[in-house]
C-alpha cells in the first residue's frame, strides 16, 4: 500500500521523479532542456520549497511562477498541450508514488496551477 505526501522527502521524491519523466518527454522535454535551459541544480530545490509551501504549509518558497513562466512564454509556444502534458504527467506521477489526502490536494492544486497559468499566458497574447 502506498503511503501519503507526508514531509519533504516524499516532496523530493515526487519532483525529482516527475521532471526525471519531463526531461524524456518529447512534448516537454526539449522545453525545459533546450530552450529555458533550466539548470536542474538550482531549478529542483526551487520545486521542491514551492511543493512544499503548497502541501506542508512550509512556507519555504520565495519567487514568483507566474512572471517566470510568460516571460517564458514570449519565447517558446505553451499551449493547452504543453499544460495538459504538464499535468498528465505530474498526476501519473503522484498516483504512482503516493495515495491519501495529501496526494489528492497536490492533484487539485497541479490541476488549478496548469489553468490558471494558461489562462494567464493567453491572456498576454490578447
């Protein structure tokens, strides 16, 4: 039986787990490799603080997605198939490692955050 999200490991785990599956991704992949270039070593503990404020109720990340991602946009085509890859992927993700309350909220809010960040990327391009 698998466990809930319950400290920060199991957030590590979930993210490192779900971009390990993003970087192969040939919708995804060539986004975050080839053109954000994303360096993973300072991208993952990023991930993991703003998971982990979401969750944990950490309190730990500091930044701001939203900006980060439409100044992305300007750049590089995010549209509902990149977002619904995006989430495709982070629900598999989480339904493979983990089940209980914890894991269904992560779901919700991986769900919201992929709307509204589309909505908001579009809305740049009106």
């Amino acid at each position: 039986m698998k466990q809930d999200i319950k400290n920060r490991n199991d957030i590590e785990l979930l993210v490192n787990t779900f971009y390990d599956k993003v970087k192969t991704n040939n919708i995804l992949g060539n986004i975050f490799i080839d053109l954000a270039k994303v360096d993973w070593e300072s991208h993952l503990p990023i991930m993991y603080s703003f998971w982990a404020s979401i969750l944990l109720n950490e309190q730990s990340y500091k930044g701001n997605t939203m900006t980060k991602h439409i100044i992305l946009s300007k750049s590089v085509s995010l549209k509902s198939q990149q977002f619904t890859e995006w989430l495709d992927i982070f629900i598999s993700t989480v339904d493979e490692l983990f089940e209980g309350i914890k894991a269904e909220e992560a779901k919700f809010r991986a769900e919201n955050i992929a709307k509204l960040m589309q909505y908001k990327i579009e809305q740049q391009s009106v």
